[in-house]
C-alpha cells in the first residue's frame, strides 16, 4: 500500500477540498451571464428562474445528490430570483440532457 493510499491522508484530503473549490468556482464562473442578466430579461414577476444543474452521478444518484445539494442550496439563499436544482445523471443520459439543452449547468469530476 503506498504512501498516498491512506484513507483520511491529509495532503489528499486537501487536494479533494481543492477540486471541489476549483469545480464550485467554475460553477460560479459559468453561472455569471444568468446573474448578468436584468430583472426585465429573467421576468422575475412569473417567478424564480429555474437553473438545472446537471450532475456526473458516477457514484450514484444519492451520493451526488448528497455531495452537490449543499452548493444548490448556498446559490439558492445567496441568488434570489432563481432556484437551482441538482439533477444527478449517468453518462449516456448528461450527454442527451446537453444535447437537449435541458440542463443550464453541469458538473463532472475532473478525473
């Protein structure tokens, strides 16, 4: 078993904390031209502005529901006017969800 296998590692621990920062923060970053965007062009009078984030669920459905929930939520108190939803896929069906354009965001390892 090799120096970087340790379960609970703290260099990789710390590696993990920095991809999801780095994936949040791209997150954010591609996010920007909705919050851009005036009150007129969202039509905030019908309501919230629905983003769908579409999730690599390669774990799983729960396990990525679990792991991504807590950013929808924090975009959720912080962005008002729109309700950001997790929507946790596979392969095959993110890659139609994209090609359909049913989804505004989208999540995948980096790996």
């Amino acid at each position: 078993m090799g120096r970087w296998s340790g379960k609970g590692n703290g260099v990789v621990t710390m590696i993990r904390g920095l991809l999801r920062g780095g994936v949040l923060l791209l997150t954010l970053l591609l996010a920007y031209p909705v919050w851009a965007l005036g009150p007129d062009e969202v039509g905030r009078a019908t309501g919230p502005t629905l983003i769908r984030i579409g999730v690599l669920a390669f774990r799983g459905p729960a396990k990525a529901e679990a792991e991504w929930a807590p950013t929808a939520n924090y975009l959720n108190t912080r962005l008002p006017g729109y309700r950001f939803v997790v929507q946790p896929m596979d392969y095959h069906v993110l890659s139609q969800a994209v090609r359909d354009r049913r989804i505004e965001l989208l999540i995948t390892n980096s790996g």
